[in-house]
C-alpha cells in the first residue's frame, strides 16, 4: 500500500468506492489525512461502512474544508454533464483528481526518480503493460502493475529505485492526473471512443498527448493520423521514439517480416524477437502492442543506465496473453479454441478475425452494440460457420445472410460452443478454429465479459479430449 503523505493534516472527498476509490481512501487515511468517502450507489456505501470506511453525505457535506475531491474515472468529469460532486468541487474551487495523481504525488515527493512507464492508446494498452512488465520481470527486475488494469495502483508497493511501476491509464484516468511525468510514456493509437465522456474526438486526443507530453521519454505508435501528429509535437518538446507495424523505420522499432527491429538513424537494424509460433501475440494488433513493448523497456533501461543482457525471444515467446483476449484454450486434435471474450464490439472482433483468416467456427451475439457487425463483411469469407447467441441473433442473422455466412442460431453459449466443436471436429481443414468473439456486450445473458469468458473456458474445459493450455 501506497501511504498518502503529501495530503496529511488535509481534509479531502473522495467520491466513487469501488475498488480504485476504496484503495485511495486507505492510502489517504494512512497518510495522515481526514476523509469523507461518499458513493452514490447503497450497496456501495454498504460495502464500505462494513471495510471501516468514513462515510460523509457529500451532498450536503460543507465542501469549503475540503482540499481536494478524488473522483473515480468512471464518474463523468466534463461530459455528457458533469456529475454533481464535480459541480460542488468546482464552486468551492477545488482541485479535481483521481488516485494516480496520488501516486504520482507521491513519486514526485518520496522517489522521483524512480522508473515509472505509463501506457495508454485506444486499443491494446492491457496487453502492452502485461508483456512490458513481463519482460521486465524475465529479466530479473522488481515489477509493480496497476492502474486500470489489474490492481489499483495505490495498493502497489510504494516507487523506489530498484523497482519498476508499469501502469495502465484509461483516458478518464489522464484527465484526473494533471502532475503525470512517467519516466516512458506509452501512446499505442488513437481511434474514436469515449466520444460520450470527451464531447470530441479532438479533446479525446488531446488527454490521451498529455501522458506522453509529461514524459522524459515518449514512445509513440505512429500508425494513425493522430498518433503522427502527437509524435511531431513531442519530438519539438524532448525526447522520443516511434513504432510501427506498416512501415520501417530509421530510427525507431518496427517489422522485419515477423521480427521486431529496432533502427537507429543510419539505418541500422538490430533483431530482437521473433512473433512466428507465439499464440498470445497473434495478428498486427499485436505485433503493435509487442513494438510498444519492446520499446518501453528498452528506452526505459537506457533512460536510467541499467544494464540487463535481455532474452527478448526467451521473454516474448514465454508471454501467456491476457484472459479473454484472443485466450489460446486449447486444442482437441487439430481443432484449436480461442477465448475473445473481450471483444465486445465490432471493432475488437475485428482483431481477432484477422487473426483467424480461415476456417473460423465463430460464436457471436449478446447485447448489440450501435453498428452491429456489418463493418466485418470483408471477413466473412473465412467463417465456416456461425454460432448465434443472444438478444442479437435477429440482427446478426440478417448481416450474415446477406454475407451468404453459414449460420445457426444457437441460443446459448454452451449450445453455440457443443455445436461449434462438433462441426470443426468433422472439418477437412488443417486447424479449424472455434472462436468465441461475441462483438457483442455481454449483459442479456452473462454479468460482464469475464464471466462469460470464464464459462466459455469451463465449457471448453469439459469437452472430451481436450488438451488445455499449460499457463504455468
């Protein structure tokens, strides 16, 4: 646990208490400050009376003794309105802040110059911050990972210098962090979202520049329009690299066929790993968070001069992948079963379809999402089969017949998965696919992705004959 010292003797809001927002009460009070924790929900103040948390009614709470509202990410900030604490906070002139600007308070005071890589984009910044803390742990390092993924990050051990803080930031967290200096600062990509909490693509973008524009060393894919112009600006400001998958690069880290390179001005190549034959790291998605990688650490290490003779190939090959995300099950004779969980739009099936360009046994379906999954047609004609489930079947029906996609409907997931496995295993092919990637929140049917991963998993588990994948 992370003690908040530099808020002693201050009183301090803390609104929002689920995981992030219990945590950041615990580091508060442990650091000497008086808090009034308050959530909106009653079975979350239930909860947090019952862990000894203060609970104070923040709406009719006297808000000018207060320094500081913490405000979770997923409360509304600026957009579509701002929630009511935000209102309050502002018209007591109040700073607005989340539980990694705590963090990095406590950095900036205690250890600042300890190694602190920071990850955002759109799209694969969980895989990127499990393969850089991996790889950085292969090689022997002390490792802390939080933020949004995993553990909160105030529950992590406090920054020192002989240990590296790998952390995940959505854009609502950026918005909350106004003194973010990570030591690397990782931008993947930046396509349209959370258009709903930013109002434009624009002030999206804009966040998402700021954790590589306080960084002493900025890493930046540049495979989108956006990413390149942040680039351009950072390099005006101080030092940076850049990544790509489409194109090489000199200097800067990008593909050689199926290797990571890194090139410096003179063009000048040196290999680091191969991706062939390595399962969690399939398709260019993932070529991209493994550059983003790859690079984090290495600009990390030559940022603060420790030496490390790193098996990139040992550590890349050795990565197991994140749950639900393009998740290698198993096999059953030459029949291979992917977990995409994850994948709860249009966009993100897309991924893992283009990972799989054939004989794919594709479950889809759940609670659809605006845009349905027309956007995919350039892929159908590696489906062999669909497997429909849930509130989406109608819909996703009509897409695949006028794809001329071979479907079913099955209803549930375990009769989609007892039929997808069925068909493949009769497959002529050489290494049928039975993909779960719903495209497709999950709410009609399973509490959240996790869950119906975890079933999916639990289904594939008990299938005769399978061979589950070791991730020991």
């Amino acid at each position: 646990m992370i003690r908040a010292t530099t808020f002693a003797g201050k009183s301090v809001a803390v609104f929002g208490l689920a995981a992030s927002g219990n945590a950041t009460v615990h580091a508060l009070l442990d650091g000497g400050a008086h808090v009034a924790a308050w959530d909106d929900s009653e079975a979350g103040r239930a909860a947090a009376a019952k862990a000894g948390i203060p609970l104070v009614d923040l709406a009719s709470a006297d808000w000018s003794r207060f320094s500081s509202l913490v405000l979770a990410p997923g409360v509304p900030l600026t957009h579509p309105e701002p929630h009511w604490t935000v209102r309050k906070a502002k018209a007591a002139g109040l700073e607005i802040i989340g539980d990694i600007e705590i963090f990095s308070r406590e950095r900036a005071a205690q250890c600042p110059d300890a190694p602190f890589i920071a990850i955002t984009g759109t799209n694969g910044k969980s895989t990127t911050t499990a393969l850089v803390a991996h790889i950085l742990r292969h090689a022997g390092f002390h490792v802390q990972m939080g933020g949004n993924i995993g553990r909160a990050v105030l529950t992590l051990e406090p920054p020192a210098r002989e240990t590296f803080h790998v952390v995940e930031m959505s854009s609502f967290q950026i918005d909350l962090t106004p003194s973010l200096r990570p030591s690397i600062g990782v931008l993947l990509n930046v396509t349209p979202d959370h258009i709903d909490r930013h109002g434009t693509m624009e002030n999206y973008a804009a966040i998402k520049e700021r954790l590589v524009r306080g960084s002493i060393v900025a890493c930046v894919g540049i495979d989108d329009d956006y990413s390149r112009a942040i680039l351009k600006r950072r390099i005006a400001q101080g030092a940076a690299c850049a990544f790509s998958v489409e194109r090489k690069l000199a200097p800067g880290y990008s593909l050689d066929g199926d290797t990571l390179v890194c090139a410096n001005r003179d063009g000048l190549a040196v290999k680091l790993a191969s991706l062939r034959g390595i399962g969690a790291l399939r398709g260019a998605h993932n070529a991209q968070n493994a550059l983003a990688a790859v690079a984090a650490v290495r600009e990390c290490l030559n940022l603060y001069g420790r030496s490390s003779e790193i098996d990139w190939q040992g550590a890349v090959a050795s990565f197991p992948g994140l749950a639900h995300r393009c998740e290698e099950i198993g096999r059953r004779g030459k029949v291979l079963f992917i977990n995409d969980s994850k994948a709860t739009n249009a966009e993100s099936t897309e991924k893992a379809l283009a990972s799989f360009p054939r004989d794919v046994h594709w479950i889809l379906g759940g609670k659809p999402k605006d845009g349905g999954i027309a956007a995919l047609a350039p892929y159908f004609k590696g489906i062999a089969r669909a497997y429909l489930i849930g509130e989406a079947s109608d819909a996703f029906a009509q897409t695949l017949t006028l794809g001329h996609v071979p479907f079913v409907r099955s209803g549930t997931l375990e009769k989609a998965l007892a039929q997808a496995a069925q068909d493949a295993s009769e497959s002529t092919a050489s290494e049928p696919v039975v993909l779960l990637s719903p495209a497709c929140a999950s709410y009609d049917q399973f509490k959240n992705f996790e869950v119906r991963g975890d079933a999916f998993r639990a289904l594939v588990a008990a299938l005769p004959g399978i061979a589950l994948k070791d991730v020991s």
